[in-house]
C-alpha cells in the first residue's frame, strides 16, 4: 500500500459505499491479485482464565472448530498451521485437521502460546474472508486474554430463519462452553485472518467505514485484548479492554464481573430492555451460580448513516456508558507524516466510541438528528430529567434500571440529583 496517493480515491470510496449497500455479498476493494477487503459479520470472544486452564481452553476451542465445520457451507481455503507458522493450503491440510487438538496442545507446552486459523477466501490468504476462524492462547494470560474470533457469511446467514437460528445457538453455546469475559458480534472489516495486527489498509478503511455506517464495529483481539484484572497497584490502562467493555452495536455479552461494576442485577438489565420486545437476552450460567447476560440489539444491521442514529444502540450504551472503555486503542499501526491514507486519531476514536450518546454529533457533518426515521422530537424517546414529561405512560432510565415509572402528562420527570450519574434522560417505555 502507497503512503504517498490514496489507496481508494474519493470517487473509489463513494463507489464501494454503494456497492456494500446494494448487496448482501461481502464486496471487497483491492487490487487483483492482492489483499482484498470488505464488510462482513464477525463474533469474537475474549476468555480470562489462568495458565492452569489453558490446556482445556484449547480443547474447548478446537471442539467449537469442528462444530463451526460443520456449519459453513464452503470448503476451507487455507490454514495457519500452529507450528510452522505459515498458510497452507487446504489440500495439504488433511494430516493437521486430523490432529489438531494434539498439535496445538504441544506447541504450547513448547513455548506456552498457540494460534491457529482457518480461511475461505478467493484472494489472498489474510484478505476479508467470507468465511474464517482464528483462535489464540494467550502466553501471559494473567495480562492479557485468549480470544476466538470468527467471520460467517452474510448472504449464508441471511438466506432462512433456519440459518439464523443455527448460527445463534451455536453462539450462545460458544459463549457457555467459554464462559468469556468479553464478547462482540457485529459487522466489520472482515479481517480474523490477517493475524496480530490487522493490516495498514484495514485501517484506513476502517476510517471510511465509521463516517458511512454506524453499525461496522473495530475489533482487533490481538493489539486491544489485554487487562489489568490482577494487578495489586490499581493501574488501569484504559487503552486495552481489560478497562471496560466496547460499545454495543448488535450483540454484546454482560458477564458476571461487568454486571457487578454496572452495580446492578441480571434481573434489573432484562427489565431495563423490557420495552423492546426485538431485544433477545439469553442468561449465561458462570461459576457460583452467577449469571451473565448475551444481548441481542434486534436484526444485525450496517446502520447507514443517512438512515439516522439507530434506537437499540443509544439505549443499549446509556446502560454500560459508565464501563465503556471510550479510549480503546483501535488502530495497529502509525501513520506517517503526510500520508494521505487516513486512520482514526486517538480524539476520532473516543468520538467515535461515544457515537450513541445524546450529545455525540459523529460523523461530523453526517450525523441526521433522526430516529427510526422520525426528527427526535416527534420521536418523543427520550426526555431529560426536570423537563416535563409530553406523554402519559411508563418511562425507564439508565440511572435506574431497576424503575419503570408511570407519569401523566405534564408532570416533571425527576433528576436523581442524589445519584453521582450525571445528566439523566428518561425513555418511553409503553403506555401499558
């Protein structure tokens, strides 16, 4: 990739924009010949565990391996092979799937890591896959987590409801085999093989993404997976995810640890979501009879820009905005002085981070002062506390989760100035 002309024009851009809005394909931008990348839906979790785990987190991984085996419908192009640490193809692969849980467990015990991953793709190895697996045990696991990560097929998961449902069961099954502490599915830059850091142009597309849609999440595992869960000085580095959790887009797990940070209960989240019946959450069994919640935010979505800022989403991060990890390191690579390719600054990060709260305007410029396509005030979804409520009904808000309160119009809607929240918006919540 030049850092001396743009690797997509603006005209380039504009075209591949409509291009990804047009179809349910992944369509990817690249030279033939070279890498290739494109928008497609990824789930990715990140498992905290100790170096005594570790040899059954493997097992566990490689199971899901063959369970997600079984369910794409296109031959594997290339692998990872956990101990040359080259591609090969897939014909040459047979002998490695046939051992791999064996494998993989020896080159840990060797040198106390192990990846592996598997691809379908017609461009190169580590371009966007349609489909595509990766799994990493991490070497230090008390700083940093072991994640799996994944690419499906839209056009495949979008085809029946049956195939919807197969890929949400084998999700909630993934995410109780694992027991992650973290735990994303969304759309992205498709890019679970492109290994530890991503790549420069995966980057710079990111940047054009994140102006045109607000639904394509930045999940990087490997340069953002790490945490300070055992350290004894208090440090907290709130670059990596170990600080809090992502921003919500579509499906987003609570564990047990992040709930207790929320200061709530499984029982008050599920009441929180209540008033839309499109939100699924499914309950996670953890150790100690806790629980964790996966939550669904309705139908996967890109979320077009022009389209406006999506319900779901606002409503799902005025929930966790308190252990949103809003500095979280989204880029793997510097960019030069000059260079024309763009990638998000560390400030475009953070705005972009906050880009479902009330008083975000990202894209600057782009942004629609919409919701579900009516203007916000006729919208009538929010109201800020000490306002006067415009419609007789129940209302929720994220400073109390656990209330689901009845006013008549014209009433004042409180502002729990005795709670260290900061500004609180009510929601309509039904008039029944």
């Amino acid at each position: 990739m030049s850092t001396v002309t743009p690797y997509l024009t603006v005209e380039e851009q504009v075209e591949w924009i409509e291009e990804i809005k047009a179809t349910d394909k992944l369509w990817v931008t690249g030279d033939e010949g070279e890498d290739a990348y494109g928008i497609g839906p990824y789930v990715s979790f990140y498992v905290y565990h100790s170096v005594e785990e570790a040899p059954q987190l493997i097992t566990k991984f490689i199971e899901l391996f063959n369970e997600f085996n079984q369910i794409k419908n296109e031959e594997w192009t290339h692998f990872i092979h956990p101990i040359k640490d080259v591609f090969i193809k897939a014909e040459k692969a047979e002998a490695l799937l046939a051992d791999l849980d064996a494998i993989c467990q020896r080159q840990y015990q060797k040198t106390d890591s192990v990846y592996f991953t598997a691809t379908v793709s017609d461009d190169t190895e580590i371009s966007s896959a349609v489909w595509s697996y990766s799994m990493t045990i991490a070497e230090r696991p008390y700083m940093r987590y072991s994640h799996l990560k994944m690419n499906f097929r839209y056009a495949w998961y979008i085809a029946s409801q049956e195939n919807k449902e197969k890929w949400t069961q084998f999700v909630e099954r993934c995410i109780d085999k694992l027991k992650p502490r973290h735990a994303y599915s969304g759309f992205e830059i498709a890019q679970a093989a492109s290994m530890h850091l991503g790549s420069y142009e995966i980057n710079s597309l990111e940047k054009i993404v994140t102006q045109a849609f607000y639904g394509v999440d930045i999940d990087h595992p490997d340069f953002n997976g790490t945490h300070d869960h055992e350290r004894i000085d208090g440090y907290i580095d709130y670059q990596r995810l170990g600080s809090g959790i992502r921003t919500p887009v579509w499906s987003f797990l609570l564990d047990p640890y992040w709930i207790a940070k929320l200061n709530t209960t499984a029982e008050e989240i599920k009441a929180y979501f209540s008033c839309f019946k499109e939100v699924e959450i499914n309950e996670i069994g953890y150790p100690e009879n806790q629980t964790g919640l996966w939550i669904r935010l309705g139908e996967l979505s890109m979320y077009p820009v022009e389209d406006g800022v999506p319900v779901l989403p606002v409503y799902a991060n005025a929930l966790i905005k308190s252990i949103r990890c809003d500095e979280l390191k989204l880029v793997g690579y510097a960019q030069w002085d000059d260079d024309p390719n763009e990638h998000l600054s560390y400030d475009e990060g953070i705005a972009w981070m906050r880009r479902f709260d009330e008083d975000s305007s990202w894209p600057e410029g782009k942004r629609v002062n919409k919701v579900n396509g009516l203007p916000l005030e006729e919208e009538k979804l929010k109201v800020k506390g000490g306002a006067l409520c415009p419609q007789t009904g129940y209302w929720q808000t994220p400073a109390r989760p656990d209330l689901r309160q009845y006013f008549e119009q014209g009433e004042i809607l409180p502002t729990f100035s005795e709670l260290d929240w900061g500004e609180v918006y009510w929601y309509w919540a039904g008039g029944e």
